[in-house]
C-alpha cells in the first residue's frame, strides 16, 4: 500500500528541475495507492506545480480506416460499414486508446489542452500547453512541425513510468525526421470533418509498430543517458528529448530497419522491411 505522498515524492523525484515534461505512463504499475486512480492524478499535478508544463500522447487509433486495423483486423465485409459509423474525434471527449488511465483522466483536469490532430494528438496542462500542441499539421503529425519538434528543442525530460522505451513516441519523430524508405509506404488513413462532410486524408508518421524502439535502450544506458527511479511498485525511466531522438537518428542513419521490430508475426514491420527491400533491389536506398 502506497500513500498519496510518497507516489507524489516519486513523481517530484522524476520530474526533477525540468520546466517541460513527458509521461508515458501504466499507472497499474505503481501497485496499491490509497485513493486510487485519482490520488495518482491529484500527486502527478501537486509534483508539476503550477509553473511547469506536462505533455502526454492521448492518441486514438481508433480512428483509423478499418482496411489497415491490425490488432485485430476488421472483417472486410464491415469496412464500409465502420467508415460510416466512426464518430468524429472531438477533442474534448474522444478518449484515448492504449494509451493508460492517467493519459485519459488528465485530460480532464482543469486547465488541460489536447492539440486537434484525430489519431495523434497530445495532451497538455501547464503555462506551455497552447504553444506545444499548436499547430499540429494533419498530415505530419510526427514532423517538424508537431509538437514533437517543439519538445525536442526544449529538450523536455521524457519519463517513461512502468513502460517501456516501446512505448516512446518522441521516437516517431526520429523515425519521420530521418524518411526511412518505408514512410510514405506504411501511411494510414484517418478524417476530419469539413463543412459538414467527412475528408479521409493520408498520415506519414512511421512503420505503425513501436515494439522495436527498444533497441535505443543499450545504447542511451552506455551514455549513462538514462536515470533510474522508483515511484511505488513502479520503475521509471527518465531520458532527454533530444538524447532519445539524437540517438534514434544515428541507428536510422546507419540501418534504416533499426527501430522495426523482429516478430516474425508482426504485419507492420514486416511490410515496411519488404519495401526497403524493394528499395535496395532497385538500388534506391
Ligand atoms: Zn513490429
């Protein structure tokens, strides 16, 4: 059983003197903490104070056409059928998927912003959250006009909260920035409403798999670029913004296939590796 106070001296310790942070969180992770969900949100915002910014991915992969769902794919005699019936993502409501119960209620603490991209967006609270979430360009959701971008330069401290770096999104952002061959390949599709009529429009953010992005691990403990800390039963790790995506670019650099991941099983990555095949053969990478 954990106290409010000490999860909230963890998230102090993790948090550090940073002025703009990113959690990823499995707040399953910190085990039994009297209050519950709430207490963990209530510790996580007194740990930030009221000067300091806290960014978090509120993705909705949800929102995805239903050709390309993966995990588990969609009857194809439903496609047409789930198009229609999607609801539109509204930022003040849609709630994310995958992505741990703290992600979806910060986003309904006083004071929270979500950047309107349907599928990538983030959440945000602090004196930064408007400047960080916009603009956040449909298209390029991981570019260098995203939010992403912006953390990097401020080099935001990145806390990774019983996850792994799997669970990294800053390193979609190295993954766009160096255009491995498989970028415009492996796009999906999602919508916005305009004028009253759903657009579907094509999104370049990376292979759609992340299980690989462990491989920066090794790599960053070398550097003595990671920082260990316990929050409750949780470990989490703490990295740079800009080590993360430093480092992500020097393995794309020399392999282009060094963030895919190696499960014989995994549809993604084994399409994005088949097109940097094909782009070898044909001596284009
Ligand atoms: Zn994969």
């Amino acid at each position: 059983m954990h106290l409010p106070s000490e999860i909230r001296g963890g998230f102090e310790r993790v948090f550090g003197d940073a002025e703009t942070i990113v959690l990823h969180s499995a707040p399953r992770a910190l085990g039994h903490v009297a209050g519950g969900i709430d207490a963990v949100v209530d510790a996580a915002l007194a740990a930030l104070g009221p000067s300091r910014t806290l960014v978090w991915p509120a993705f909705t992969g949800q929102l995805t056409d239903p050709s390309q769902w993966m995990n588990p794919p969609a009857p194809r005699e439903l496609w047409d059928a789930i198009r229609d019936e999607l609801p539109d993502f509204d930022p003040a409501r849609t709630a994310p998927r995958k992505m741990g119960r703290l992600a979806e209620l910060l986003l309904h603490r006083p004071g929270a912003r979500r950047s309107l991209h349907p599928t990538e967006s983030v959440g945000a609270i602090g004196p930064r959250a408007d400047e960080l979430g916009r603009p956040h360009p449909l298209e390029d959701p991981m570019g260098p006009r995203s939010p992403w971008a912006r953390l990097r330069a401020l080099d935001a401290r990145v806390v990774l909260l019983g996850v792994g770096f799997e669970r990294c999104s800053i390193l979609h952002h190295a993954e766009r920035l160096a255009e491995p061959a498989y970028l415009a390949a492996c796009a999906y599709s999602t919508f916005v409403r305009v004028d009253g009529e759903r657009r579907w429009f094509e999104v370049e953010s990376g292979a759609g798999c992340s299980d690989g992005f462990g491989v920066v691990e090794p790599k960053l403990r070398a550097a003595a670029a990671v920082e260990d800390v316990t929050i409750g039963d949780a470990h989490a790790c703490v990295v740079s913004a800009s080590r993360l995506v430093s480092t992500a670019l020097s393995l794309l650099t020399r392999d282009p296939a060094a963030l895919l991941c190696s499960s014989t099983d995994c549809a993604a990555c084994n399409f994005a590796r088949s097109t940097l095949l094909g782009h070898r053969a044909r001596g284009l990478a």
